[in-house]
C-alpha cells in the first residue's frame, strides 16, 4: 500500500478506500490507484510455487461479520501478492464438519486459521496438523490446549465483562431482570463472554439477575422465538445481551413488540444491521472487533510461521463500544 500511494501520488487511506471498494474517491482517481496497483503486482507477481499457501476454515450461514471477515482475508491476500488463501466454508455449528474439513486442506497448504469449536473432534484433528508440520492460527474464539502457534481476535471474556459493565451504568441503581442470548456456546469466545458478563454483574451490579440463558445456534429467526417468548415470561425485562449472531431477531422481537425502547439491547459487530439499530435506538452499543485488522494480522502472522521468522506478535485486538454518537464513517 505504501509503493501504490507513493507511486499513485495520493494517500494510503485513499489506497485502502479503492482496494476495499468503498465509497469517497472520484471514478478517475479510482481507475488511476488500480492501474498503478496492476502495475506494481505484475512487477512483484511472484509464481503460485512460491506464494505462501494458506486455507482458513469458517464459519457459513448469513452472518454478516463472518462474511466481512472473509472478504477482508480475501482483500488482504489479494493486496500482498505473495500469499494464496482458500476459503472453507462450515455450514452450522458442527464441530464434525469443522474436524472433517481440517482433514480435507489442500494438499499444498502451509498455514490454517480456523473459528474452530472447542470440542474433542475438532482439537485432535487441530493436533494432527500441527503434528504434521503445519502452524494453525485461531481467529475471534480461541481453543485451549491443542498447541494452536498463535490467536487473533478480542479478549473475549474482557467483552463480556464490558456488555455488563454497559447494561449497568445504562441502569444506575435499577434491581431487576437481564437476559442473555448466546450464539453457541459451543465457541470457547462465547463462553468466555458470558463468564465475564456474569462475573461483572456479581460484582458491581448485584441487583441484576440474569434470568435466562438461550442459545439461539447463531440463528436469527430463533433468537425473534426466544426473544418474544422471555418479553412475554418476564414484562419486566430489563435488558439483553446477546453475545453472537442474532442481533436480526432480537431487534425484529423487540421492535414487532413495542419494547424496543424499554430494554436495554447490547450486541456484538458493527455491520450494516447493527449500524441501522444503534442510528434507531433499537440497540443501544455493539462492542466491536475490525475484522480488517484481524485479517491482516492473521494471514501476517501465519506467513512469518511458515517462513520460520522470530517474534510473531501474540497481543490482542482492541475493543470498541460503538454508539449511536460515535458509528465511525467506515469500519
């Protein structure tokens, strides 16, 4: 990106605007920035022998967090030259599926990064790999004890203590009733989420009680079933707090039964959905993770694994309580 912007004479933010497609740079200035990208590529193009081989294995269904992270994966490979990345797609949250497609990689790759499920099949099939020679890179929910050579993504617990640190100081001295929706419990992040929100709670906010725990499976149209079915069991909800996918039908639950202004809703992403519920009122903070920077550490750090290079970062991405107030201009 440095090379195109001084080649292009503009700035690296207009650079990463044209390579991501997004909005603010005049037509002319686009097709300037990309011919000098095709340029600069066809300059470095290294041959497929020679580029990094890497396979990410992922979650599928509609969540659009996901699909943003596998187009800024996608983006990040494209924009380095030096590295060929292949999506694995895992329909619904099978860790038997996931283990079957660690077993299937290709048969060249040289560094895997998984949203794994913590669960025995999906461990040992981690274990074969990395017993193989291949480094495996744990992306935004991590699994314990299986030798992975690095993780990028939140503190996952430190978000679920924010989420009820949040709810909290939205309801100062308020005693009353919280909900939690997981997504699936079945990622070691989501348990580490409501860990911390519960701990916090106990903490600092005794006179909450979490009254339920749903998992909804990452499933939309099951959190809208849990979400009218807790309003109509406890007309004194006060708040939830839905910690994975399914923000779609706690919105839709919350709107369709007029309590959308009376709970309080905390979610995780910021995405085109939860972006229209914060500017509605319907949510009112995501805790977010960039997805971009994910994807650049991830693919960055699996490439130094391979080429055996020394001090790989090991920190942790930043979190960020996003507002009606402060929904940053891109993200």
């Amino acid at each position: 990106m440095d090379d195109i912007a001084r080649l292009a004479g503009v700035s690296k933010a207009t650079v990463d605007r044209v390579i991501n497609n997004r909005a603010g740079v005049q037509e002319h200035t686009r097709k300037h920035v990309l011919a000098v990208a095709a340029s600069l590529a066809g300059e470095h193009a290294v041959s497929a022998s020679n580029a990094v081989h890497l396979d990410f294995v992922l979650p599928g269904g509609g969540n659009e967090f996901m699909a943003d992270l596998i187009h800024q994966i996608e983006q990040r490979a494209l924009s380095r030259g030096d590295v060929d990345v292949v999506i694995h797609r895992v329909e619904g949250v099978d860790p038997q599926q996931t283990a079957a497609a660690l077993g299937s990689l290709r048969a060249d790759c040289q560094g895997v990064g998984l949203i794994g499920l913590d669960s025995p099949a999906v461990r040992e099939a981690v274990r074969r790999l990395i017993g193989s020679g291949i480094p495996v890179l744990t992306l935004v929910s991590d699994i314990s004890h299986v030798g992975r050579m690095n993780y990028v993504g939140i503190d996952n617990r430190a978000a679920g203590r924010l989420a009820g640190y949040l709810i909290g100081r939205f309801l100062p001295g308020a005693s009353g009733k919280v909900a939690l929706l997981a997504g699936a419990l079945a990622y070691r992040g989501h348990e580490e989420r409501e860990m911390g929100f519960r701990h916090v709670l106990s903490e600092s906010f005794a006179n909450l009680d979490v009254v339920a725990v749903r998992e909804v499976h990452e499933d939309s149209v099951r959190a809208y079933e849990e979400v009218c079915a807790l309003l109509k069991e406890h007309d004194d909800l006060l708040a939830i707090y839905c910690i994975g996918a399914g923000q779609e039908g706690v919105a839709r639950a919350l709107t369709e039964m007029g309590r959308d202004k009376t709970v309080i809703f905390i979610g995780h992403d910021l995405t085109d959905r939860t972006r229209e519920y914060l500017i509605n009122g319907v949510m009112d903070a995501a805790i977010d993770q960039n997805a971009q920077v994910e994807a650049r550490e991830a693919i960055d750090r699996l490439v130094r694994a391979v080429r055996n290079e020394p001090n790989i970062p090991t920190t942790t991405i930043r979190i960020q309580s996003v507002f009606r107030e402060n929904i940053p201009s891109e993200f």
